[in-house]
C-alpha cells in the first residue's frame, strides 16, 4: 500500500518546493507519495505571530481538502507549527509541524541543544514554544542569523552566519544545534562537515527532514493524535 502525505508549505508562492524536493530525496520510499503544495492565500513568508496567524484559515481547508482526497497525514513545513493543534481538531489521519519532531530528536541525541532561526521577531515564538512543549530547560539558547526567509537561498552565505551561531552556542554550552527555518535548505551536511573539520563533532537537526521522517513513522505504525487532547470539530 502507498500512503500520500500532503507536504503544505503554508506560504503563497512555491518559491520553496523545489529545494524542499530536493531536500527529502533521502527519505524516498516504495510505500509513501510526498505531495507539496502551498496555500492559495495568507503569507509571502511566516517571520512573526501575524503572518502565522493568517496563514491559519487557508491551513484548516487544506487539512479538510486532504483528507477528502485521501491523504495518510499531513506535514505543516514551518518551524513555527501554523495551525497545527487547529488542523488535529480538523482531521483524523496525523498532523506534525517541524518544531516538536526536531527538538525531540535532539533531545534524542543530546541534552542540551541551541536553536539558530533567521530573526529576531521570531525568537519569541520559539521561546513559548519551548515552555510549551516541556523542552525549555534543555534550550541553551535561540539564536538568529539576521536574515529573511527570502534571501536564505545564497546557500554559502547561510552556512557561513549559521557556522558563526553554532561557535556562539557550542561556547554558551550547547551540545546540538536545531535549525530554526525549514527554509534553511541544503546546507545540513556541509554544515555539519564545517563543525566536525573545526573540532566540533555535535548533531545538527534538519527540521524538514524531522518532521517528515516523524509523520512517515506514525503512519507506518496507524498512530495518530489522542481524540481526547483534541476532540473532533465537527463544522
């Protein structure tokens, strides 16, 4: 049997899906179908609290839309976890942002972890986040590059400033490093590699890849999310 799973970028343009493809290549399997697509409305890009929030109603027909067509589960691409808890209430087949299944796995794999986004405005967000979720005392920081979602593409550039980030949170005691944007594409490994040739051999989460990597797991094992943390909303 394949299972398709809706990859939703939630922003308005697919100027991401390209890289993002290209991104899960690793996670290509016989029996899942990724599927991407954007919203048909809401933010040019997520990079503060008011364009998560309208992102929302187009993210609640897409969940309503998916599972009309069939769809196992669905992936929200964004660190900041749009509408995800809304979408559960939506739907039954399993919902996941990047957020949890990135910090959980470094907490899988180290015990204290920085994450490195792209702004300042968002650092906020991941700060409560952090509280909510329980992971706040293995957060040793959240640092930030200073740079839009749109200008992330300069793929030298974006190592370079998240090289800096990671020397910052190794010396404030981290042990792991969390990217903060699943726009931060194709960088991983040579990110990785630029730590391990300085002496720093420490994981380097991929938000994409997590949450993808999460959402395939929990479809393969028939989970989903609890009916009684979040009870189906019936329109």
């Amino acid at each position: 049997m394949v299972h398709r799973l809706k990859i939703i970028i939630p922003i308005n343009n697919d100027s991401l899906n390209e890289i993002t493809a290209k991104e899960l290549l690793p996670l290509e399997s016989r029996d899942f179908e990724l599927d991407i697509h954007n919203l048909t409305s809401g933010p040019n890009f997520i990079e503060n609290r008011f364009s998560d929030y309208i992102a929302h109603p187009a993210l609640i027909d897409a969940a309503t839309a998916a599972e009309e067509e069939g769809y196992s589960g669905i992936f929200v691409d964004c660190f900041t976890d749009p509408a995800v808890d809304i979408m559960r209430e939506m739907v039954d087949m399993p919902v996941v942002g990047a957020f949890l299944p990135a910090v959980l796995t470094a907490s899988s794999l180290c015990q204290r972890y920085s994450i490195i986004t792209v702004l300042p405005e968002v650092v906020p967000i991941y700060e409560q986040l952090s509280r909510e979720s329980g992971i706040r005392g293995s957060v040793v920081s959240i640092r930030n590059i200073g740079t839009h979602v749109a200008d992330l593409g300069d793929s030298e550039n974006l190592v370079e400033n998240l090289f800096t980030q990671c020397l910052a949170a190794v010396e404030e005691g981290a042990q792991g490093v969390v990217l903060g944007c699943t726009g931060m594409l194709g960088v991983t490994d040579f990110l990785r590699q630029r730590l391990l040739d300085n002496g720093f051999s420490i994981p380097v989460i991929n938000p994409t890849k997590c949450g993808v990597a999460m959402l395939m797991a929990l479809v393969r094992q028939g989970l989903t999310h609890s009916r009684i943390t979040y009870p189906r909303h019936s329109p």
